[in-house]
C-alpha cells in the first residue's frame, strides 16, 4: 500500500522502509525548539534527566518571542533561565532581543527548516514548517526534554486528509481565508490525530508566506501536520534562505486518504471566524454591522512581508477610524527592516496604526494590546478563545490582513472593496 | 490503581486558554498555576475541587497551545483522572508525559453529569459512576504507563528505568 508524504518523511527518520498509520515509530530528530513559556519548563525537566548535555548543539532552536522584551519580572526570570541554558549548552541557534522574531517566521528565514525535515517544537504552530515539506508538529516540554537530551522523539504514525486545490485565488482573498474556509468545513478537530496534505495545481499561484499560514493553522483543525508538495517555489525560498541540504518526498499515487476534498480557490471569499471558535466562519457577505475596538495585524500566522504589504495597500493614504486602536506586529527583524525600506511602516504610522517590535504578546493574551470587558477585535492571529486576548467577555474575530486592514479603516467588520465603495 | 471522586463536567473543545490562561504563563509552578485552573470557563472549579476529585468532558479536550502547564495545571488542583470523548492530540501526550491519567471514553462521557460520584479502576479501564449505578468499559492503563504515572512523569519514569537497567 502507498504511503502519504508525512508516512513517507517518518519512514525515512524511523530508519523503516515503510510504515503504516497508527504504527508507533521513534525517529531521528533534525529540529528541536522551544520558546520563553515552554523551555523553562523543559529545562526544569532536563535538570532531572540522568543525561549530561544536549544531543547537538546546533539542533536546537530557542526563540524568546512570547514575553520579550519582558514584560514583567517573572518573564524576565524565565528567558534569564533559557538564555543561562544556552549559554551553558552553547546551543547555537539560541535567539533574543535584537535577533529574535516570531519562532514560525523566524525559523524558514533562518534557514532552520527545510524539506525532509522532522521537527518537534514545544509550541503547537510547529505545524508552519509543512509549507516547506517538512514533518513538523507542536509537542510540550517533556517531549522537548526528551528530545533535547536524545535526538529522537516517539509518534503515532497518522493518516491524512488530503486537500485538492484547484484555481487562483481573487483579489484580496489569501492563505488566511484558504485555512479558515477549510476549519469552517472541517470543525476544529477535524483533523484530529490527522495529516493534511495540500496538492492540486492551485497551489503554485500561491505564494510562501501564503502556505506558511495555512500549515501554521493544521493545529486550528486539530491536525497533527499541514504539508504540502516542494515545488519550484518552495525550493527557490529554500536555496535563498538555507545552506542545509534538503530532501523532497511524494505522496505515493495510491496513498490511502481518510478523506479528500477538492477547493476552488476562485470560489472563495474573504472568510472571518466568529467568536470564540476558529470553526465559526463566515464570508464577508453573512456579516452584519459589528463594530470594533482594536485591529492586531501580525503573529505567527499572519506577520510575514506579504501580509504587511497587503495590510499597507489597503492603509495607504487612509486613516484609522478614530477610537480604533490598530497594532501592527512585523514577524521578524528582517522582516521589520524590509517593511521599513519599502516605506509599509510609514504608511502604517501615518494612517494611525502604531509599529511593535517582533513578540507573539496580544496573539495569547500576553501583553502589547489586552482587550477589556465588551471589547472586539478583528486580528489576523490563529485563535479566538474565551479569553484568549484579554477579558473573558471580549470577543476575537480571526480574519485575513486584508480585512484587518480595511476593519481598522472603518471601525467596523470590513472587506477592503467595502472599505473603497465607502470612500 | 484507581481514581475516586466527584465529577466538573464540561462541554465540547475546553482550550488549553481556559484551562489555564497566558495571562499565568509567566510562572511555570505547579501549584501557582493550580490557583487559576479553568478559571476562564468556571471561576469556582479551584474552591470547589478537592484531591482526587475527577474532570469529565465531551469531544476535543484540551484543544488549542501546546502549553504543559494545562495538564500540570490540573494534576495539581488535585484532580486524579480526566475523561473525554476526545482529547486535543498535544493535550494527550503532554497528559501522558506529566503522569495526569487520562481516559477516552465517549459512553463515559455522555453517561455522567456534573456532582456525580465516579470511580476509574486503571487496571481494568473500568469506569463506575456511583451516583447513577452505571459503569463504562474504558480502556486499561498498559502496565509501562501506570509506572509513568506513579513515577509523576515520563523523565522521572526514563530515570528509575535507567538506574534499574545498570
């Protein structure tokens, strides 16, 4: 029987020439990675461990994203242990104020991920590095422990919902609104366990950040892994980014899937998730009036250079809506430094938004834009919780940069031809 | 081993925000991060909940970040077992690795209210709600993870396993 692309990436890392789903492998680790919340507690666990050392320097990653620059004192105590722990382990691909950005952004633009890879990071949009044909999924921090002491890590071998996209996307519709269209579908666990492997001819008129957004978002489905096929597009972002070696594997033709659906992207329409589930979505035409307070334009999903430039098209010339509170989060430092040279950071200070330095902070309801009681707010960020950003009565509606931007411009849910008809 | 105690029950994709949200993260000890447990979905759950009491659940608990400071959370509010429908694949290994014993059991699931009285035999996956007088066929714990819970996690498991091998 033929195996999907995940199968076929763990077969290789397993040492197996083939393996089945539900089979229980160990395999070779390329990645380990851990952030300012999650490797304190996978240190603390390491300090039990009977084993000296991590297994190699130069695969492990630890990104201070979540808190830094620090909040407050207890966050600055927790990246004073990660930061002790680099420096004692000499881990080389240690990252903080001044290099870090977004671990999911960051981590490609580094060249720390490439196809072939398996990853395992103590954050569940792990997942992200699938656009690159990597097997990657979120763990939590004892299996960071492990994995940082080891080298290996043990999975359950899943089986795969396979995604046919066919088409080109309109106008000011995105990867946001592929992956929020197919949670919409699917629910949020119905993934659950489960590959999603991307295929179809549609993929090609979409760009890298487009399918990082969609691979970060497998976890909003409940899924192991997102991936999709290494096209030229993929290895020309590759040889740009990374000196690694890289190794590309197909589905087999007859891979067995749970499930296969066919999108045409044409069809799709700018898709916003309703409170407090990223299943609960609508296209741009269901919703009513609803009016905002805050717009959050960046994160892991959603703070690559495409979807600031989509955010500054819309901005350009306009003004926020007052009393609209608009954050703008550019995902890494280089990705800072190229908005500003293509003058996107002064577009969004002269329309009214303000510029944050790379942190995931509003995302989860950390710091940099916490919402109060009755406050909505339309953000390009992956999950839209009770609480998630701030008060248990605020409300989060997950939607693209597009319609971010054009919400920020009316105070109200918008998509950007709405927002030009308006003006 | 078992688990004995009285029921919270929730609903349907109880995120690993409202079991405990960021707004904490900024600690990782057990028992300050015990204090908010589930505190964005029921304010009263950390006054009420006593050692070896159990949470049951519908489909998809524990949804959502990565975050091992959910399960950690509940293991030291004093909860002894936690049964669903489903869990959140991440929220399951972390449940596992943190030596929180966790149950799949959609009978189970459906069968038992908030306040019942429930009894979890590890050995045999048997699951008796006392107040109603039912019982629901779980699946055992394999011997290898009735050690890791006893152990109080997947290292110190690795730990003992290792120094009993030399």
């Amino acid at each position: 029987m033929g195996m999907t692309m995940t199968q076929k990436i763990l077969a290789a890392a397993a040492g197996l020439p083939e393996v089945k789903a539900g089979q229980l492998i160990e395999a070779e680790l390329d990645l380990v990675l851990g952030n300012d919340i999650t490797a304190p507690v996978a240190i603390h666990e390491m300090d039990k461990f009977a084993v000296d050392g991590v297994f190699h320097k130069d695969k492990i990653a630890l990104v201070m994203d979540h808190f830094v620059p620090n909040k407050d004192i207890k966050s600055a105590q927790h990246c004073k242990c990660v930061r002790e722990f680099a420096c004692k382990h000499e881990i080389s691909n240690y990252f903080d104020v001044g290099e870090m950005g977004i671990e999911h952004a960051l981590l490609p633009e580094k060249g720390l991920t490439v196809a072939g890879d398996v990853i395992i990071g103590a954050d569940s949009h792990t997942c992200t590095y699938g656009a690159l044909g990597a097997f990657s999924t979120g763990v939590g921090s004892t299996d960071m422990a492990a994995g940082m002491a080891t080298g290996k890590a043990w999975f359950k071998v899943p089986s795969a919902i396979k995604f046919n996209l066919i088409g080109k996307l309109p106008k000011w519709v995105s990867g946001k609104d592929i992956i929020l269209h197919i949670i919409g579908m699917i629910g949020v666990d119905g993934a659950l366990y489960k590959s999603m492997e991307f295929t179809g001819e549609g993929i090609s008129s979409l760009s890298m950040d487009d399918r990082f957004t969609i691979a970060n978002m497998a976890i909003e489905a409940g899924g192991k892994n997102g991936i999709f096929p290494v096209d030229e597009k993929a290895i020309n972002y590759m040889k740009e980014h990374s000196s690694r070696e890289f190794k590309v594997y197909e589905a087999d033709e007859d891979a067995q899937y749970d499930a296969e659906y066919t999108i045409d992207l044409s069809t799709l329409k700018p898709t916003i998730a309703f409170p407090h589930l990223p299943e609960n979505t609508k296209t741009i035409d269901q919703v009513e009036e609803i009016f905002i307070d805050q717009v959050v334009i960046g994160s892991c999903t959603n703070g690559r250079l495409d979807d600031l430039r989509t955010a500054a098209e819309v901005l350009k010339g306009k003004k926020i809506a007052k009393g609209i509170r608009c954050i703008v989060i550019p995902a890494t430092q280089k990705i800072y430094l190229e908005a500003m040279e293509e003058g996107l950071l002064k577009i969004f200070i002269q329309a009214g938004a303000i510029v944050s330095t790379p942190t995931c902070g509003p995302c989860l309801g950390g710091y940099m834009g916490i919402l109060a009681e009755g406050e909505r707010c339309v953000s390009t960020t992956n999950r839209n919780f009770v609480g998630r950003m701030g008060h248990v009565e605020s409300e989060i509606y997950l939607a693209s940069p597009a319609v971010a931007a054009a919400s920020a411009v009316t105070g109200k849910i918008s998509a950007p031809e709405q927002e030009e008809n308006r003006s | 081993m078992k688990a004995n105690g009285t029921v919270f029950k929730y609903g349907d994709n109880v995120d690993t925000d409202v079991i405990i949200p960021a707004r904490y993260l900024n600690s990782s000890d057990p028992k300050e991060l015990a204090s908010h447990c589930m505190e964005d979905i029921d304010k009263d759950f950390v006054n009420r909940v006593k050692t070896g009491d159990l949470i049951v659940a519908d489909k998809n608990f524990g949804c959502g970040s990565s975050r091992e400071h959910a399960p950690i959370a509940i293991k030291a509010a004093g909860v002894s077992c936690v049964i669903a429908e489903t869990f959140a694949r991440i929220f399951y290994r972390n449940a596992i690795n943190i030596g929180l014993p966790i149950i799949e059991c959609p009978e189970a699931a459906e069968g038992i209210e908030d306040g019942d009285e429930v009894e979890v035999d590890f050995d045999s996956g048997i699951i008796t709600n006392k107040t109603k007088g039912t019982t629901f066929q779980g699946q055992a714990f394999p011997e290898f993870m009735q050690k890791i819970i006893k152990a109080e996690g997947l290292i110190n498991y690795i730990n003992q396993k290792d120094s009993a091998d030399n």
